[in-house]
C-alpha cells in the first residue's frame, strides 16, 4: 500500500478530477462575492441544496458579459479543479453571462451533443433529394414571410412544382404541438416528393420550437426526403442537424427543391453543400482534438500553478490585514489600559518624590567624594610603600651594585665577562664604566 504525502494526494486527486470533468457549464446564484487588488474575482455559486468555490481569474474577468453581484443568476463555463494549499475542489471560471439566453444555449448544446452521441446527425443516414421533383410539402406558418419567398422563387425557377402547405404555428407555447401534428399529417399522407421544415428569421426563443426533441426525432420517421431551412444562414437548430439537407434560408431550400436552368449550377450548389458539411465535421473534429490537447497542456501550463499562488497571495494578503486589525485593536486597548494606570497615578506627586530624590543624593555626592579620595589616597601610599620595599635602587643605597655588559645584560658571575670587556656599573649615584683585568 502506497503512503502519500498531503501534497502528492491533492495533486493526484486534481489530476483525476480535470481529466474526468474537463470543461463544464454550469449555473448557479452568485453569494460571497470578492474582487481583490489583484483583480481576481473570488465567488461561490450555490442553488438549493449545494454550492461550490469559485475562482475567476482577471485575463478571464475583463471579457465577462456580466459583472457579479450576490444574488444574481449566471451561467458559467470553466473547469473543474483542486486548489492543492487547501485541498478544495473548485471550479475556475472562464465564462459568464447571465441567465437566461445562456441557458437556453446550454440546453441547445446539450441536446446536440447528445443526439450526435446516437448517430442522429451522422451523414450516412442523410438521404439524397430526388432527381427529379413535382410536389413539395411545406410545413410552416401559411402567413409568415418564409412561404411567401419559397412561393416566389419556385414560381420564377420551376412553376411546374405543386406546393401543399401543412399550416402550423412556427413560434411561441403552442407551436410545438401544431408543427408535430403538421409532420404526421405530412406522413400519413405521403403525397410529396419533398418535405420543407422552415420559417424565417429570429432570436433563439423565436426559434426554440425547433430546438425540440421529439421535433427532432419525429423527423427520423419522415417517408421523405426533409429539408430543413429555419432562420437565416447563421442559425441553427436541431431540425438543421436531422434533417437530410440544410438550406440556409427558406430561398434557398425553394431554390433546392426545383431544377434551374443550368444543371452545372445545381450540381455545384450539391457540391458546396457537401463541402461546408465536411468541413463543418472536420472543424468539430478538430475543435474536439484542441479541448482534449487543451486539458492535458492545462496540467502542465505554468499558468495553472501561477493561478494558484496567485489566488494563494490573495490569502495571504487577506490574513495580513486581518492581523493588521487585530494588532491595531490590541495596541489601543494597551494604550487605553495605560492611560487607566496614568490617570490613577498623578505625574505631580512623582515629580515631587523624584525632586527630593535628587536632593538627597545632591547633598551625599560631596561626603561620598571625599571619602572615596581619601580611600585612594591611603590606597595610593601603601601601594608605593610596598614597591619601595621590593625595588632594586633600594638595594643600591646599601652600598651593592647592578654590573651590565654592553649588549645591557646583567653580569651575575665574574665567567659572564671576558678579559678586557667594557662593563656597565651601575650605583645609588649613578653609573660609570669599567673594563674587566685579566690576571
């Protein structure tokens, strides 16, 4: 059995955590909202039963749609993490916005991600058009703009293709049971070549009804070739995915279904419309390539551990202050303590005490000075008592004699000379030389 260290542990369990979470949306009410000097946002998000740390980072925050306040809804994408210093499980945000909008585009990708997962999208199951067409079913709203363009342009190309409206509602609560009724009447009939799903241009709310599920699948069951052509070329919907052809607007699925003057023109319109699919495929292939690379650089990216000690200095910075005010307080009720003692005690009665201190020790420096000089004076007399008593010039004034040769040594035996030798003399009255007779 392995044995870690509390380090080793929070480092694996982030690890396992960011490879099995990865990016993740999520949505929540905001509470303990902070945005420091370093110009990080600190947040929790929570709902009912739950919350979780938050952490969104300033190169992430001064793109945010939305600026946080408690209390206020949002919609979040980032990824989930540990924070190793305090083994926290926390999720760093690099997306918000509020919610609403968000999360009807968070259930709009759900929903496709989850029925490309069945193979619902997958282009093998698309069916060609037929070569050659006659009748045309169209399900939409039978006073909207979208079947008036789809009338007028299969007018001016083909005037020889029937259209037969299936008439439903194409936005608000009660469309989606219309456009199902109006899909199974299309069916049950099995009167067209083609079947056109559209409506013209709008926001995602207008076009949710066909962001619906089992509008979705109940397109699986259609007898016919079905094109789909809702809102303008930049929306998509999910009956855009399932159906065997797009069309960009609701023109370009008339001019689809009817055969123009010049085949060359409607076989390289087929062209281009497998090519943006293909590329449309190969760019989500890619996409999902550059999430999978993007989460193992983001173990290793320095950033992460920046982000990290970064979010730890804020910490750090935040205890720091919290101290700060805890010695303040401390050092005011010190002061206030002393002030207490100060105000016992009158300044006035210790002056006086001092002041006659003083004048004590004034009155004793002149007898403490006197009697210490005479101590050193007696001090001093014994002492040069004592040196006379062992100082050799004594000896000499009883006659005796201190004999040096010329290097200053002191000749103590007569060998010490030699014959001849200049000799030092020195007597209580002074000093004379001599020289040394040989015998």
């Amino acid at each position: 059995m392995s044995i870690y260290t509390v380090t080793q542990l929070n480092s694996d369990i982030r690890k396992a955590i960011e490879q099995g979470f990865g990016h993740v949306w999520l949505m929540g009410e905001i509470s303990n909202f902070a945005a420091p000097n370093s110009g990080h946002w600190y947040l929790t998000l929570k709902d009912e039963r739950a919350q979780i740390r938050c952490a969104m980072f300033r190169g992430n925050n001064q793109r945010a749609k939305v600026r946080p306040q408690n209390g206020v809804q949002v919609l979040v994408r980032g990824r989930v993490t540990v924070y190793e210093p305090r083994g926290d499980y926390q999720l760093i945000v690099e997306h918000m916005e509020e919610a609403g909008i968000g999360l009807l585009q968070q259930q709009f990708e759900q929903l496709k991600v989850k029925l490309a997962a069945e193979g619902l999208f997958a282009q093998e199951r698309k069916r060609p058009l037929p070569e050659h067409i006659r009748r045309v079913g169209v399900v939409t709203s039978p006073t909207g703009a979208a079947v008036q363009d789809v009338l007028a342009v299969m007018k001016r190309r083909d005037p020889s293709v029937e259209v037969i409206i299936y008439p439903t509602a194409v936005q608000g609560d009660a469309a989606i049971p219309q456009i199902k009724n109006a899909l199974l009447t299309a069916f049950q009939r099995n009167e067209v070549d083609v079947l056109l799903v559209t409506r013209g241009g709008g926001s995602l709310e207008d076009l949710w009804c066909f962001n619906d599920e089992q509008v979705g699948r109940l397109l699986l069951d259609a007898p016919m070739p079905v094109i789909s052509a809702v809102g303008h070329e930049v929306d998509f919907t999910i009956c855009d995915f399932i159906a065997d052809l797009r069309a960009p607007t609701p023109s370009a699925a008339a001019e689809q279904v009817t055969q123009d003057r010049s085949a060359q023109v409607n076989r390289l319109q087929q062209l281009q419309q497998r090519l943006a699919t293909g590329q449309k495929r190969r760019i989500e292939r890619q996409h999902s390539l550059l999430q999978q690379l993007q989460i193992r650089l983001n173990q290793q990216h320095p950033q992460r551990q920046l982000q990290q000690q970064s979010q730890r200095l804020d910490e750090l910075l935040a205890r720091v202050y919290r101290a700060q005010q805890r010695t303040l307080i401390n050092q005011q009720q010190r002061c206030q303590h002393v002030i207490q003692r100060l105000q016992q005690v009158h300044p006035q009665r210790e002056l006086s005490r001092a002041q006659q201190k003083l004048l004590q020790i004034q009155q004793r420096i002149p007898l403490v000075a006197e009697a210490w000089l005479k101590q050193q004076h007696q001090r001093h007399r014994a002492l040069l008592h004592a040196l006379n008593l062992v100082s050799p010039l004594n000896t000499l004034d009883r006659g005796y004699a201190i004999v040096r040769d010329e290097a200053g040594r002191v000749i103590t035996q007569p060998e010490q000379a030699q014959d001849e030798q200049k000799l030092n003399v020195k007597v209580a009255g002074g000093e004379f030389n001599v020289r040394k007779c040989s015998e």
